[in-house]
C-alpha cells in the first residue's frame, strides 16, 4: 500500500481577534466575531488538475481505439469484496458533454462502470461490468443480488439488477450475470424480467430494481414516481405480479435498499432499516414534513410482512443534511453473500456527490461528477427514536504523520487542498455561541455554522460561476434541528478534497456539498467564533 508524507499538526490556540466583525448567513442571523482562526491556506491548483480530486472517485478517463472518453457519473449501484478488492460500481456516461446552461449535447445512455479499491482511498479502475446498449436499450440504475442458491442461472455468482432505458419502449427490468463481477452477461434471453406493462411511448417512471428472496418468493422493490410499487414471483426470472406499495416521505424516490439491522448492536432486537433517495423539498406529499433540504439519502425502520411488504414504524429521516449526497448504496460488511435475515450491525456505503439541480451545469474540464468517501452508518434507539450515527472510514490510518508545534502551524501554513481536519473545541457556552466554518475565497464560499443557542446547524453557499451564480438549488441553504445543546467541548471532522467538503458535527450529523474555485486564489479555511474558544487540531495531508 502506498506510503505518503503529511503533516499531522496537535494545537492550541490562545491568542483571538477581539475586533467587533459581523458575521452573516443566508437567514440574515448575525453575530459577533470574537475570535477568527485562519486554520488552511490551501494553494492553488493547476489549469490542468483544475477539478480533480485527490482521494475521491472522479469520473473515470478511458481511452479507446485512440478515442479519449470522460463523461458524467451518477448513482452508486453497489459493491463487491472479492477477497482482495472492494468492487464498486456506479452510472458512467463516458460519451457525455453538455454545454454552459447544462444541455447535453449527444452522448446518451449509462454503462455500470467499476472502480476497485483496499481502503477506499487509493483506487484503481476496473472498466465497464455492464454494458448499455442491448436489445432493450441502456443499463441504469438498479442493485447487486448474490445468487448462492443459483434460482437465476446454473452458474450462480452475481446479478445485476438493471433498469433498461428502451426509447419508445420506456423503462424496464432487466438481469444480467457474472461470476466474477468484472463482465455480466444478459440472463433471460435478453429479454425484461419485469415489463412496465404500459404502451410505447406512455414512459412511466418503472427502475431502480431491489430484489431480496424471502418466504419462498422474490421480491422487487421499484421506484415508481411518488411511491414504491412491491412486485412479487416464485421465479426470479418471470412471473412477477404487484402485491403492494410503500410510500415514504419526500417523493421522487429513487434507488431503495432493505436490511436487517441489530439495533444498537444486538442480535436479539433487529429492525428493518429502509434506505432510499428522495426530495426533502417535496411539497406534493404532506407538505408540512418537507425538510427543505433538497434531495438527499434518507431511512426509516420498520417491519416486513409475509409478503414481504415493508411496514412503517417510524417516519424517515435524512442520512446526510448536506446538499450532496444522493443515490448512494449501501452493503454489509459480510458481503452481498449472507442471509437477508442476518442482522447487520453496520452497512459500509457510498453516494454521488452532486444534485440534480445542478448536476449538469458545475464547471468542469471535460469531466461532471464524483462519489464520496465511504461511510459506516449503524442503527440506535436513543430517547425512544431510531437514529442512524454515520462515521467516515477512517483515512488518516493510510498515511505517515509528522506532528507539529506552534511555531509550526505560524510559520508554516498548512497549505493542502486534499486533507482531514481532526478539531477539538473546548470552552463554548453552548447556550449561547454561534461557530462557523468558512471555506473559499472572494470566488466562492463554502460554509457550515452550528448555532447552539437555536441547537441547529446550517450549510451555504455562494459561487460566482455564471451558471451557479443564480442557480436556487445550489444556492439553497439548508438548516436543520440538531443536537448540540448542552456541550462545553465538541469534536469535528473536516474532510477536504479538490470539489468537495465532508463534514462530521458534535452530534454525529453529516453534511456533504461540493465546491468549485477558479484557482486564481488560494483556497482559504477560517473559523470564526462569538466567544474565546480553545482549539486543539490535527491535521492529515491527503495530496496523492
């Protein structure tokens, strides 16, 4: 595994900045700034590594027959440990482009591409798994299924659960086969295992495949618009017949998942965790529980009946609070190959880092989109609600660190654009102080506040890219209710890459956003507080 030399620096901060500046947000909230901390100094990048990430997944560069392709990735489709190698699959477009107001010009459909990887931080590319263009159109978004018991072929190994995008033909489902999970080959003579049963043309929303075998039957789970439709057969293959629904909050649902989770880590007291991406901006559907947080990964928990409908228990709520992190999979760590009824004490998972709003109109150098780091999550019952606590994989393991002391950190800025921030804060009065993180420079602005006194933490941003500067779902900012009340000393985690912050809070919470700089000046980190806080930091340097 690949060795590399960071810098790793333990600090406290004594000295503060007692000039009475005003702090803002997008809410108009003001307050004082009583102490500022210029904590990064990352430099500028060159035109030709403009937007690309050290540690994180970008869209892939393939070249072949002397043709260069890049394209756009989207929706994470699962993944696979093959003894050695995490698998990882997602949607890659690799013929793609689009212009300045985000319009695709030629370039159509997606291939399941796979990328491999030992700890989630150094990555290597392992070509297209699932190739589009059958008989019965592209290859979309869908789920992984292990077939130990061999119901879809003699051959057993893995299925790919597929949504084929057909034209006039609309969206249907399709399976394909690999024993590997490098090459999958069509099952079912190249032909749907589901139907959306509509005419040509009619185009209903009919994809995202998730199959479990439970009681005897094969079940499917479609996204299906504003609900999930529950599809049921004896065969895997044909056969299937609608049993029911499952409608969550925040319709526009996409891309479902299903486990068994050990609450709180015991065997003895197991929930089924649903996982799925919608719209927290959605008004169409109980419009006074929308989150107005935009489209985003959320969870509910609750039971399976005989025919293996999911029944709600509780209401669901977000994974990540930021406004990038969409169509992610998550899998257990045991691989795709154990039991749907072996409670989980953790699923291990990934998400695309981007938002339709936007997702085709970010600048770019020939390349839109990128997934995040891999995160753990696990299912609590804490004060009579199941949570869900994330944590990032622990990168800072991957590297050599060399600590520093204060007249380090002042005479040598820690100047990456790729790293991981460790803070410890200690002194708040968490009843009354405001902290907030920015990141950019006069171009943009990338920033998180948490606000004790309202217990409640905010994520903005601004960009001056012409077709961001105006774009509403960019620039929406998203305040939720945390749990920070109460704390005199927090732990936070930054995660910081080329296009991307990743953020872990006091309570646990995640958020994810991208970024995007014009490299004409260095990128900054700041922190600034309304009262004089101690900081203790480490600092892990990730520039590949």
């Amino acid at each position: 595994m690949k060795k590399i030399l960071n810098s790793l620096a333990s600090l406290t901060f004594a000295s503060s900045l007692t000039t009475n500046v005003l702090a803002c947000n997008a809410n108009n909230d003001s307050f004082t700034v009583l102490k500022e901390i210029d904590m990064v100094d990352g430099d500028k990048k060159l035109e030709t590594e403009k937007f690309v990430n050290s540690f994180h997944v970008d869209t892939p560069t393939r070249i072949e027959n002397g043709k260069t392709y890049n394209g756009m990735i989207n929706d994470v489709q699962g993944a696979l440990f093959d003894g050695e190698f995490w698998n990882v699959y997602f949607l890659n477009n690799s013929e793609s482009t689009f212009d300045d107001e985000g319009k695709q010009l030629g370039g159509e459909g997606t291939d399941w591409y796979r990328m491999k990887t030992k700890d989630f931080i150094h990555w290597e590319q392992g070509g297209v798994a699932v190739k589009k263009w059958h008989k019965w159109g592209d290859a979309a978004s869908g789920s992984i299924f292990f077939d130990k018991d061999k119901d879809f072929s003699n051959k057993g190994g893995y299925v790919s659960l597929v949504t084929a995008y057909g034209g006039e033909r609309g969206q249907n489902i399709m399976a394909f086969q690999s024993d590997d999970g490098i090459n999958f080959s069509p099952l079912n003579n190249e032909e749907p295992i589901l139907k959306n049963g509509e005419p040509d043309g009619s185009y209903p929303n009919f994809r995202d495949p998730l199959i479990i075998k439970r009681n005897g039957l094969f079940t499917m789970y479609l996204a299906q618009g504003e609900e999930f439709g529950i599809w049921s057969s004896s065969n895997p293959l044909s056969g299937y017949k609608r049993v029911g629904t499952y409608k969550p909050l925040y319709g526009m649902l996409e891309c479902p998942a299903l486990y068994k989770m050990n609450v709180n880590g015991d065997v003895n007291n197991q929930k089924w965790m649903m996982i799925y991406s919608g719209n927290g901006n959605n008004t169409w559907f109980k419009p006074k529980k929308s989150d107005k947080l935009s489209t985003g990964m959320y969870y509910t928990v609750g039971t399976l009946d005989e025919n293996n409908i999911f029944k709600e228990e509780q209401e669901a709520k977000r994974i990540d609070f930021g406004s990038d992190f969409y169509a992610a999979k998550f899998w257990n760590q045991q691989n795709a190959s154990s039991d749907i009824e072996e409670g989980q004490n953790s699923l291990l998972g990934m998400g695309w880092m981007s938002n339709w709003d936007y997702a085709t109109k970010t600048p770019s150098i020939g390349k839109w989109g990128n997934l995040s780091i891999a995160r753990e999550i696990k299912l609590n019952y804490v004060n009579n609600f199941y949570d869900v606590s994330s944590t990032f994989v622990d990168l800072k393991n991957q590297v050599e660190a060399i600590q520093g002391t204060d007249s380090d950190f002042e005479n040598n800025k820690l100047n990456s654009r790729s790293y991981q921030l460790d803070l410890d804060i200690e002194n708040l009065n968490s009843n009354k102080d405001i902290l907030e993180f920015k990141l950019g420079n006069s171009f943009f602005e990338n920033k998180i506040r948490l606000n004790f006194k309202k217990n409640e933490i905010t994520s903005s941003r601004t960009s001056q890219y012409k077709t961001l500067i105006k774009n509403s779902g960019y620039l929406q900012s998203r305040s939720y209710k945390a749990n920070i009340k109460n704390k005199t000393d927090i732990q936070i985690k930054l995660i910081v890459d080329t296009t991307t912050i990743e953020a872990q809070m006091p309570d646990g919470s995640t958020i994810s956003m991208v970024k995007f700089s014009d490299e004409k000046e260095n990128e900054k980190l700041v922190l600034q507080s309304s009262s004089e806080i101690k900081v203790n930091y480490k600092y892990y340097n990730f520039k590949l």
